[in-house]
C-alpha cells in the first residue's frame, strides 16, 4: 500500500533534479529552523562533512546523506530516525582522484606545473605507477575501487581491511598485519571510514614503518591521520604525502602541509565531480520510491547501541 510523504532537499536545484515524484512532495529546507510543517519523512542534508541536524522536527523518519562518510552524524539522531549514506555514488570519483594523486605525485607532475608558471624546462627521471607496490587500507567501496582502477596501471595491490578474510578472491590482511606489510608498500591508499579504531591510526609507528621514498595518499578522512606525526615525516623529505582530506579542514592559510616539500593537496574534492549528481538522484529516487511503497530504505547505518 503507497502513502504520500513529504521529502526535504537542500536546495532548489536538488528539488529541481529530482523533478515531480509520484507519491511524494519535494520541499527545499536547508537543515535549520524553522523546519517544514508537516514534517518531511524523509531529510536529505546538505552536502558536508558533517552536517548540523539539530533542528530536525519530530516526525522524520530517516535522514539520507549526500556522503559515504558519516563520522559525527549517529549521535545527533533519535534512536528511530534512520540514518542512510551515499554508497554506490561516491565510489567511483573518489577511486579516480586517489589514482590522479597517486600519479601526480610520483610523476613530479607537481613540480612541473611550478616549472611551468615559472616558464623553466626541468625534464628529469621520475617513478612510475608501474612495478610500484600499492597497499590499500579500507576494503570497502572505496577502497576495491581503487584497486579496480590501478589493475591496469601493471602494479601489485594489498588489501588490508578490519579482519583477515578472503572476499571476491582477494586476500584481504587484517590491519594488525601493518607493521609487517608496511615496509614493503611503495604506496599507501588510505580509503577508510572515520571510526574509534582508524582515528589517528597513521600515527609516527606507522609512517616510520614506510619505507623512504613512500607515497601516503589520503582520501579517506583527515583525522585518520595524526597531524604532527604527518608533518614531522615530511620535514626531512623521507616520505610524500598526496592529501584530499586533512586535519584541521579546511586547511589554514598558513599551515606547514600547504608549504612542505613532497606534499600534494587537494580541498576534500574526492566524490564531487560530475558523477556525483546523476549518481545522487538516482540514489534519492529509489528511496522516495520505497518510501512511497512502504519499503525499507538502502544504505542504512548501523549505528553502535549502548
């Protein structure tokens, strides 16, 4: 049996995206007070890190995130609100920078830009994404995206995810295994979520343990990794560094990282190309449409329970 519900969207251009929906009614509120009357069903937030939900009326059923990530958004719901990311739409644009990084970095590309502004020809032997050694840390869709992409770039991938297992014929490492597979890694991808267990994980033990010369690429989140320990290591030119993420974000005008040598940044960038939309309204579509039918909702979190 269908119901009529009422849907929130951050914006006219989202309301405008998704079109006039069968069943259900488009209204634009952008997450503060005051909230629409009635109360949507279902609250789609605008498109951050972590957005502010403290004004969410009684009655919403479920929020849907623009974001895979949800890191600080569980603890603002009621117990019976639902909770739904993005997975499925970010995975592919995210994959792709994260190789970009990887290529850029290794290739000098970087530093050729600079020659360019400067009007200097600088040619000179640089590493190749070729016969490098790339460790994945995060076996999710992120992370098996990005393998999937550096396939044909003719190097070797290891999968390290939260346990040891076997998934799609891949040997996946537990991340207990990294001080033992760090020192073998030329590249490091890190394509986790933001949990108790990853936050800080990147710490001096684990960029001591990457050989000299390593590549971090960081599109994950930023506090995965430890700041200081970060820029300690990059000091002495032992390591590079290719970030999408950091911490704080955004980055201040006058932090170390913008200025280090070795170091690539991009402004948390990963999911928002143009694969983003498509992707997004199609998701939005399909949950109005359960929503509508009485069905239950795809990408629900699960959140810890006390």
């Amino acid at each position: 049996m269908s119901e009529h519900v009422v849907v929130s969207v951050p914006s006219e251009s989202w309301a405008r995206a998704l079109g006039p929906l069968e069943g259900a009614e488009v209204v634009v509120w952008d997450g503060r007070a005051p909230a629409p009357d009635p109360a949507p069903a279902l609250v789609v937030p605008p498109y951050v890190a972590t957005p502010d939900l403290s004004a969410l009326p009684a009655g919403v059923r479920a929020v849907q995130l623009l974001t895979i990530g949800h890191d600080g958004v569980p603890e603002q719901l009621p117990a019976d609100v639902l909770l739904c990311n993005a997975t499925g739409v970010h995975e592919t644009s995210t994959a792709e920078l994260a190789v970009g990084l990887a290529i850029l970095s290794l290739r000098g590309l970087d530093e050729d830009v600079r020659s360019m502004g400067a009007g200097e020809w600088k040619p000179s032997r640089r590493t190749s994404l070729a016969d490098r050694r790339v460790l994945v840390l995060g076996w999710g869709g992120v992370g098996r995206a990005v393998a999937q992409r550096l396939a044909p770039f003719e190097c070797s991938v290891t999968a390290v995810g939260t346990r040891a297992r076997v998934q799609d014929g891949v040997a996946v490492h537990a991340v207990e295994e990294l001080p033992d597979l760090l020192p073998a890694h030329d590249v490091v991808v890190l394509a986790c979520p933001l949990t108790d267990r990853t936050r800080g994980l990147v710490g001096r033990e684990f960029l001591a343990a990457m050989p000299d010369g390593a590549l971090l690429v960081n599109v994950a989140r930023g506090p995965v990794v430890e700041t200081g320990a970060l820029v300690e290591a990059l000091r002495g030119g032992r390591i590079r560094a290719a970030l999408d993420v950091t911490d704080p974000e955004p980055l201040p005008a006058d932090h170390e990282l913008w200025t280090l040598p070795g170091v690539v940044v991009t402004p948390h960038v990963g999911g928002n190309s143009t694969a983003f939309r498509p992707r997004m309204v199609a998701l939005l579509l399909d949950q109005v449409a359960r929503l509508v039918a009485g069905e239950g909702l795809r990408n629900v979190v699960v959140r810890d329970t006390p």
